[in-house]
C-alpha cells in the first residue's frame, strides 16, 4: 500500500473563469444553431425568413466569440496564485 497521496494540479480562478465564460457561450451558440435549424425546417411549412436568419446570425456571431475567448485563455497566462509569507 502506497503511502502517497495524488493531488491534481492547481489551477488558477482567473484562467477557469475565462474558460467557463468560452463554454457558456459555446453552450449559447450551440442552441443558437439548434433554434436555427428548427426554424430552417419549419420554413418548408411555414414562413420563418426574418426570424431564422437573425437566429442563424446569433450563432455565428457566439461562435467568433467563443473563438476569440478561446484564443485569448490559450495567449494568456494563467495567474499565479497568491504565495503565502
């Protein structure tokens, strides 16, 4: 039996932050696509025009967002965390 004991590396607030603000908007943009699509099919039937492509709008413009937040997190370095005295 082994005495040591596994601990995950810490990461930084500032840096998780960051990332769960890429993956909510990722999250955003994914339903944004999802609703467009609907819409997009349910145009066939009925007239969706306006309101499928500003749906198809809002999920390109949360995905260059979601790309320039991940590009951001992965320059930027993660904070260090405060060192005790």
């Amino acid at each position: 039996m082994s005495s040591v004991v596994s601990t995950a590396p810490v990461r930084p607030r500032q840096r998780s932050r960051r990332r769960r603000g890429a993956v909510a908007t990722a999250t955003g943009g994914y339903f944004a696509a999802y609703g467009a699509a609907v819409l997009g099919v349910v145009g066939f039937f009925a007239p969706t025009g306006h309101a499928a492509l500003l749906t198809l709008a809002a999920a390109l413009l949360l995905a260059l967002v979601t790309v320039i937040l991940l590009a951001v997190d992965a320059v930027l370095p993660p904070r260090e965390a405060p060192r005790l005295a």
